[in-house]
C-alpha cells in the first residue's frame, strides 16, 4: 500500500510540474519533450543535457542555455557533472507522468 502512494505521489508531481512549466514558460515545452525522448532512450540511466541539446536542435531549436528550469520545475534532477564540470548529467524521476502531461496539452 506505501509503494502504491509513492508512485501515484510521483506521478501526479511529474504531471503537475510539466504543466505548471507549460502555464509558466510555454516555449520551454519542446524542451521537455527532447528531455523524456533522452529519458525514454537512456532507460533510466543518466543523461547528458548536451544529449538534449541535440534532441532539440532536431525539433528546430537552436539553443538553450541550461535545463536549470526543469530542474527548478521538478521535471528534471540534476544528478552531477563531469569533464571538468563541463557536462551535467540529469535524470527524470517521473517520465509517466511527463508524457501524460505533454500528451493531454496537445490535445488541448
């Protein structure tokens, strides 16, 4: 029973910080979806926003200066860095409930 709570808890704060973001900061949305696309394809094991970058650049975006706002929002955590500090790593804890959200938003 504590399990099953944990995860709705989970779900509902990837849902919610994903449309929070999408109220506050629209044009950060595809973004996001570059970030649960590196998600989906590392499976759970960290990834580089750098990675995201690239992601993004595919769906037209030339350039962001960090995922700092997705790790504010919760739809991100920052998990460390390397190369010198040069490249972060993060991971998603709630990619469910993220796709839900950017899947009910383009219903909208």
């Amino acid at each position: 029973m504590i399990h099953t709570t944990m995860v709705n808890t989970k779900i509902i704060s990837g849902y919610k910080s994903v449309m929070r973001l999408a109220r506050e900061h629209p044009e950060w949305l595809p973004v996001v979806e570059s970030a649960l696309e590196e998600a989906k394809a590392t499976k759970g094991v960290d990834f580089a926003g750098a990675w995201v970058l690239n992601k993004a650049k595919e769906k037209g975006i030339r350039w962001f200066p960090n995922l700092r706002i997705l790790v504010t929002f919760g739809v991100l955590q920052k998990e460390g860095t390397s190369r010198g500090g040069r490249r972060a790593y993060y991971s998603m804890p709630d990619p469910t409930g993220v796709e839900q959200a950017l899947i009910e938003l383009r219903t909208k």
